[in-house]
C-alpha cells in the first residue's frame, strides 16, 4: 500500500484504508474508485488517500515475487545472459566456432551473484517464463545456474 495526493488518483485504483470524514466512513477499504468518488473526495478537501499497490493485489507467493524489484533485476540479467548463451551455442551449432570457456563462466557469475540461496533461485526460475523457441537454451542456461547454487 502506499499513501498518495488525490490529484495522483486515477479511476479503477482500489482504497488501501478506509476514508474517513469528521469521523465517519467516506469510503471503505477495498473501494475501486472511479471518476465520481474522486471528485467527491475533492468536494470534501481529502487531501491523501492510501491505495492498494499491485503487489497487494497477489494472491500468491509467485505472483508477489514478480512484483520484486531484485527479481525484476534478475530476469533483465538473466534475459541478457540468455542473449549471449544463445548467441554462443548458436555459433559453435553453425560456424563451428569453440564456445570460450570464460564467456559462459562470465555469463554464470554475472547470473550468480544476484542470487542469494537456492530457494530463491527456484522462486526466480519458476516465474521466468520462457516461450518455445527459447527452452531448450534457458534449460541448459538455468540447470547450469542450479548446479553451480547447490
């Protein structure tokens, strides 16, 4: 949750906390405000309000942890590296070229050190989606990540 200006609110955000007015419920906690309530909280000089944030709104445990800035951080690191594994094995798949050994370790540490523990790392992995065509590296990536944790 967080506490912000009316002048910030928009139609479709949900209250975090009742509203009160001289004592009395303006608007309950859990309101999805619209255009009306947010002129009525004009009308009455309500100055802040505190609205749900999207993480509030997670039901579940993965679900909360895509909302985590260190896992937004992860998944950009993790899609980069994903890139340059690719772009590796694709190059020793069609031109025949070695892979260097110190590029994957640089792509394994640059991953490594964002992770604190293997549970973690399992939450990350699980929430990191991939689509078809990229399975079968981010397999070979993230089993490598797992063996190097454990």
């Amino acid at each position: 949750m967080k506490t912000i200006t009316r002048m910030e609110l928009k139609p479709g955000m949900v209250l975090g906390a009742d509203v009160l007015y001289q004592g009395n419920i303006l608007f309950p906690a859990k309101t999805k405000l619209d255009n009306g309530m947010i002129h009525k909280l004009q009308r009455y000089s309500i100055l802040c309000v505190t609205v749900l944030e999207n993480v509030d709104m997670a039901y579940t445990h993965y679900e909360r942890i895509q909302y985590d800035a260190k896992f937004k951080e992860f998944e950009k690191a993790h899609n980069e590296a994903l890139l340059s594994y690719k772009d590796a094995f694709m190059n020793f798949l069609y031109k025949g070229s070695k892979i260097p050994d110190d590029l994957l370790m640089n792509i394994y540490e640059s991953l490594a050190v964002m992770i604190p523990n293997g549970s973690v790392l399992l939450d990350y992995l699980y929430n990191l989606m991939p689509n078809e065509d990229e399975l079968t590296f981010n397999q070979c990536l993230n089993s490598a990540l797992l063996a190097g944790t454990f």
